[in-house]
C-alpha cells in the first residue's frame, strides 16, 4: 500500500474515531447540561482591554453594567490598550454611571499586557475577561459563580455565539460557534478545555496570579493560560447557560488573518507544552485529547495537500491529452473505466468520509439542540458549511504552519 494512503486511512480513521468519542461523552452525561446556582456571591473584577475599539466599547459596557449580580460586588475595569480613534472618549463619558474604572496604555503593549495590568488593580475574588467587541446576557455572571464551589476549579468558560450574523460568512461562524460550544462542553466532561476564550471566561484571582498572568507576545493566551493552568493541577469547566456573544469577520481577509493568527498561537503553544503531549501526569488532555488533535490536523493537512495536488495534476493531464487529439471529448472518454471509477468511489477513504460527513451532520444538530437554537432558517448555509468548511480551514492551518516554519514574524 502507498504511504499517501496510508496517511489518508489514518486521517480519516482519527476524524471519525474522535467524532464518535464527542457523541458517546455527550451521551453518557446528558441531564449534566444545567449550569450550577449560586448561594454566595464573590467579588469580582470584569477587565475589558480594548484597542481601536470606538465602534463597540460602548455596547460592551453597557452590557456588563446589566448584569443581574449585586451592583457592590463587581467592578468593570477598562484598559484602553493605546488606542488612536474614540475608545477614550466613549469610556469616560460612560464613567459618569460609575462603577468604571480606566487605566490608560501610553502605547499598543498588546492583550495579554493589558489583561495583567488590570490584575494588579483588581479588586475582585474572581475576574472575568471580555473582549471590547462583545457583550454578555445578563444573567451570566450569577450564572457562572456557582460553578466555584469547587475548590478543584479554576476557571469557567462561557457558551460563546456570534452576535447577529448577517452575510454567508457570519451565518457559517455562527453554526461554527455552536458546534464548538457542544464540543467544549463535551471537552469539560474529560477535563481536556485547552483554551478560555476571552469573551467572560472567569478566573480565580490566585490561580491567575500562581500561573504568573496571561503570557505576554502570545498569538493565543487565551490557549496558553489554560495549559498553564492545567499544569497547576485546576480544572477548566464549562456553563452551558452563561451566554456571551462576540462579533466575527465579516469578509474572507479578516477571518484569514484571525484564524492564521490562531492557529499559529496554537502551534506555538502545543511546541510549548510538548511535554503534556501523551502524558498519564495531565489525564485525558495529555493522553487523548492534545495528541490526537494535533495528529489528526497534521494528517488532514497532508491529505487535504494531496487531494488537491492530485486532482490539479490530473486534470492538467486531461487537458494536456485533449489539446493532443483537438479537443476530441470522446477519444478520452474512450479510455474511460467505469468499473475502476466506481472501485475508486467506494474506496475506505471516501467510504470514511461519508461517514464523517454523517457524524458532522449529527453533532451539529446536537449542538444547535443544546443550545436551544433553530437549524431551521439557515439549513442550506450549514450544509455548505459542512461540506467546504474543512477544506478552507485545513488551507488555513497549512497557511499557519507554513507560517511557522518560515519563521514569519508573529503578530496580531
């Protein structure tokens, strides 16, 4: 057997292999959906680091000064990370309602600067970090307290979606974050949540400050806190209930961009972290989750590359022998095997694929489910997304490696 297709088996086997773990997880826990309520009330700190952010602090704000929680137990703490445009402006004319607290960056330091920079001033038990273009229900901070009961935890990630898709684009992000808020649910059941999104995940106060804060020049420090954190020994839950929504691009340009800058945080942080790769020491997310994560990008990548290739070199082929007998349709088609073609169709691969794509469907389907959102309106949209999604994100994974291996200066 060529080593192409041994490669392709493996990718595909891992692809449905770790489809059907997400099912079975959510299977056995199902009724363990519910979010925990909260008796006692700690003080928290809500950061928001903001740059260039003049067309949405405003909304941010205002959605945290919402919040259901008692109005002496929690502070809103901007860092306005060097901003050029508005976002000053807006801050302190919203300070007037009080409860706001503005620390100013003289230049750009970055995210994860500014995140510490509002540790150190934070009064509150707890923090919670959310993005200047984002907003929360109102209800999620009462909703996400309970869970730190457990002294085992440290930090609690959100449900995050997209805030009002419009376009196509917007519209397949958003199936995209729903899907994702399944497989993190399903991720907190094994203990393997790899990444606390900066759209109100909350945090420990000491547990921030035993790890040191948020890495400074990270790509992702949203991914490599939470590595960090497992590393202390803490775990990373999950509130199915606590809602929070962010705006996604809107054009191809700007989700490239993000998605490369992820994917090579990604990258970086799993080389940080090799040492967690196929280790008892962190459970399932040393054991199970990293490593076939990381194998399987890899495979597709390379079989994804290879499909590509080999349909581009066969149908260079084709039109080669075409222009050979003047574009004569039916002297290539001579040489057409239906038999072969029809092996070809049902090779394991595909036959894998097939399947992958039925297992895709599914757990879409559960998420919107678990989500209480309707697949109804936008079915042909998730259908396209199925189908193509894969393959743009595994050109943006190779774009992201080969970034990497380049060498290509890293920035947000």
């Amino acid at each position: 057997m060529h080593w192409v297709n041994i490669v392709n088996y493996i990718a595909w086997y891992i692809f449905v292999f770790i489809s059907v773990v997400w099912i079975i997880v959510m299977l056995q826990n199902r009724g363990k959906y519910s979010g925990k309520g909260a008796r006692k009330f700690p003080s928290v700190s809500v950061l928001i680091p903001a740059f260039n952010e003049e067309k949405t602090i405003g909304k941010t704000i205002k959605s945290v000064l919402a919040l259901k929680y008692p109005k002496r137990l929690y502070e809103i703490i901007v860092i306005n990370d060097g901003s050029t445009d508005g976002t000053e402006r807006i801050v302190r004319r919203l300070q007037k309602r009080g409860k706001i607290k503005l620390i100013s960056n003289k230049r750009n330091r970055g995210k994860a600067y500014s995140l510490n920079r509002g540790i150190r001033v934070s009064r509150g038990e707890l923090i919670a970090c959310l993005d200047a273009d984002s907003v929360v229900r109102p209800d999620i901070l009462e909703k996400t307290v309970g869970y730190f009961k457990d002294e085992s935890i440290g930090v609690v990630t959100p449900a995050l979606k997209v805030w009002r898709p419009r376009n196509f684009l917007e519209k397949i992000q958003y199936a995209e974050y729903l899907l994702n808020i399944f497989l993190r649910k399903a991720l907190a059941f094994i203990d393997s949540i790899h990444v606390t999104p900066g759209v109100f995940s909350v945090y420990r106060k000491d547990v921030l400050k035993m790890a040191g804060g948020f890495e400074e020049g990270n790509l992702t420090e949203d991914m490599e806190i939470a590595l960090k954190i497992h590393t202390l020994g803490y775990k990373i839950e999950n509130n199915l209930d606590a809602v929070s929504y962010t705006v996604c691009p809107d054009r191809w340009r700007k989700l490239l961009k993000q998605r490369i800058r992820w994917y090579r945080g990604a990258l970086q942080n799993i080389y940080k972290y090799k040492h967690m790769l196929f280790n008892p020491k962190y459970g399932n997310l040393g054991v199970f989750f990293l490593p076939m994560n990381f194998l399987a990008i890899m495979a597709i990548i390379f079989v994804c590359g290879m499909l590509i290739w080999n349909h581009l070199t066969s149908s260079l082929d084709c039109l080669w022998k075409l222009s050979l007998v003047g574009w004569d349709i039916s002297a290539v088609l001579h040489g057409f095997n239906l038999e072969h073609a029809i092996s070809s169709a049902l090779s394991t691969p595909l036959v894998l694929a097939g399947f992958g794509m039925l297992l895709g469907f599914y757990i879409l389907y559960k998420s919107f489910e678990i989500t209480g959102e309707s697949i109804g309106p936008y079915k042909k949209t998730y259908l396209v997304y199925l189908i193509l999604i894969p393959f743009i994100y595994t050109l943006f994974w190779g774009l992201a490696l080969a970034h990497e291996m380049l060498k290509l200066k890293r920035k947000w």
